[in-house]
C-alpha cells in the first residue's frame, strides 16, 4: 500500500511514547558498511544534549541488508524508528517519509553515508533554539571533485535567483528546521527535490551554520547527466512558467524583428523602386515565429494547471515500518 500522509499527532505519539524534543532524520541507499559507525556517533551526539530524542532512518528499497541492521538498532533501542520502501524511490521522497513521522519539534535531515558529521548536530540544533526557523548547513570545505562543485554552483545560483533567499547552499542536505515550517510544506516535500528551497520560499527565517564534510566513499550517485537533469527540475519546480517565459521572448523578439525587418523592406522598395520579396518573404516568417511564441506561451499555461491538476500519484509504497 502506498503511503504519503502525514501521521497525525496522536496517532505519531501513540506509536512511539511521548513526542521527543529532537528528531534527527536518516536517508539511506545501500549504507550497510557505514550504518553502525553513522549510528553510534549520532547517539553519543544526541545524548549529549541531555534532551529527548529520536532517531528516524528510511530505507529507500536497499538491497545490501541495511534494512537488517536497523532491525538490529530498533530491537536495542526504542528511540530508533525505521521505514523500509519497496523499491528506491529517490532521496527527496525518503524525506518526505522521515520528515512526515518526525515527532520532534525540532528535525535534523542529514544522509547516511557520513559525509555529514553527527558531531554537528547540537551546533544546528543550537542554531534553531536562538530563534531562527532553519539552520542551513553549509559545507565549508566540499571534499568533491570540480565535475560535482561547478554544477552545484550553478543550481545554488538559480535557486538564489528563483527562491530570492540568499544562502550559498541549497544542495547540503544537513539541517534543521522548526517542525511547525515543515509541515505546511509536506504536501511538496518529495514531488520537488530541494525541500529547503521549499521550506525557506514559504518565509522561514535561517542562518546558516558551517558544518564539516567528509570526503564520499566510492563513487557520486549524482553524474553529470543527473545534475543536468537536477539543474532543468529547478528551473521546472522554481521558476514559474519557464514555458510561458520562453514563449513571451520569443513572441517578443520575433515580432519586434519582424516589424524592424518589414519597415526596412518598404523603405527600400519606395527608395530604390525594387520589390523586396525576400526581406518580405523573411518578415512575414519572423512573424509567423512571433505568433508561435505567444501560442507557446499559452500552451504553457495550460500545461502548468494539467500538471497541477494530475500530480496526485503516491511518493512511494512502503514495505515495512518499525
């Protein structure tokens, strides 16, 4: 059965005691080799908060026993709740799934492969108590190559420009938030792939916190073709109409073309007494790309309401829930 919902308050406390003060929210793919180091520097980390916690992992559909071993944390410890997919859905709809269940008022997202430190939990943690809706991580020093950082970038540019928040990174997924900011985005969360991009375009307040980065193990799961691809989701989910916005320059440019190049071909014909057919020929083409524009334009928005309209499909189905 698939599942998207929020689970309500009483529903979310009944099944795992009192709400904690502190969630801390878990995506995996595929972590076996770095769960239990990841875990236990995260509960030394928690615990020396000295406040109620808990810790939430997704599974999203990992097939190198992951799932086994949170089996194994749940069993020693009740503050350890986990959510296994049916198959890999994507890290932006794992989010959802741990960010709908956190109970704490205040979440913590982070990824599972350590490239994100646990020992920076209380300095965002931190962060939210003095005031602020989010604390933004922000990777200092990135042990990435130039093929990961340059196209980071760009999508950090963009979304500046579309979200008019000015942080420097949109793409660390190592935070934390005011629950009470979430959740009027969690109808968002996992259909677009920044949620903080989403949860500051509402309003929320931040500041942003250094935290370390560790160099990744193994290969990036982002390629260039999927960052070309995570750079054009941005322009999709971020700037409104992007088709309208194409159509409109393009209606614009065309037509102003058109009308320069038609003034031109008469002035030339009354002053040289010669038919200019091809400059008239090439106005009236121009021209014809003109109307197409602003038909594009209207097509896309069109398109924008039916895509509204039809995005309704679950994230992703869940196999089991502990």
């Amino acid at each position: 059965m698939a599942q998207t919902e929020t689970l309500p308050e009483s529903m979310s406390q009944a099944a795992g005691g009192p709400a904690p003060e502190i969630s801390v929210v878990v995506t995996l793919y595929d972590e076996v080799s770095s769960l239990d180091e990841l875990h236990r520097r995260a509960l030394a980390a928690l615990e020396g908060l000295g406040r109620p916690f808990e810790i939430v992992y997704v599974d999203d559909g990992s097939t190198d026993g992951t799932f086994a071993v949170l089996e194994r944390l749940h069993a020693a410890d009740a503050r350890v709740h986990a959510v296994r997919f049916k198959r890999n859905f994507g890290q932006h709809p794992a989010m959802h799934a741990g960010l709908s269940r956190a109970r704490g008022d205040i979440v913590v997202t982070m990824d599972g492969d350590l490239q994100n430190l646990p020992e920076d939990i209380p300095k965002l943690v931190a962060a939210v108590d003095s005031g602020f809706d989010v604390a933004s991580g922000r990777r200092a020093a990135r042990n990435d190559s130039w093929g990961r950082t340059l196209p980071s970038r760009l999508i950090n540019g963009m979304l500046r420009r579309f979200t008019r928040v000015d942080i420097s990174d949109f793409g660390c997924a190592f935070n934390a938030y005011r629950r009470a900011v979430v959740t009027p985005m969690l109808g968002s969360i996992g259909r677009q792939k920044f949620t903080k991009a989403l949860i500051l375009s509402g309003g929320a307040s931040v500041t942003e916190v250094d935290v370390g980065h560790a160099a990744r193990q193994g290969a990036s799961r982002y390629s260039p073709l999927r960052l070309t691809r995570l750079a054009l989701h941005v322009l999709a989910g971020f700037w409104p109409q992007p088709i309208q916005w194409a159509g409109v320059v393009l209606g614009f440019v065309c037509t102003l073309a058109a009308t320069a190049l038609g003034i031109y071909a008469i002035a030339y014909w009354i002053s040289e007494s010669n038919f200019p057919g091809p400059l008239l020929l090439g106005a009236a083409v121009i021209f014809v790309l003109g109307v197409q524009g602003f038909v594009l334009a209207l097509v896309g928005e069109y398109l924008g309401r039916i895509q509204r309209e039809v995005e309704g499909r679950p994230l992703y189905a869940i196999e089991r829930e502990l």
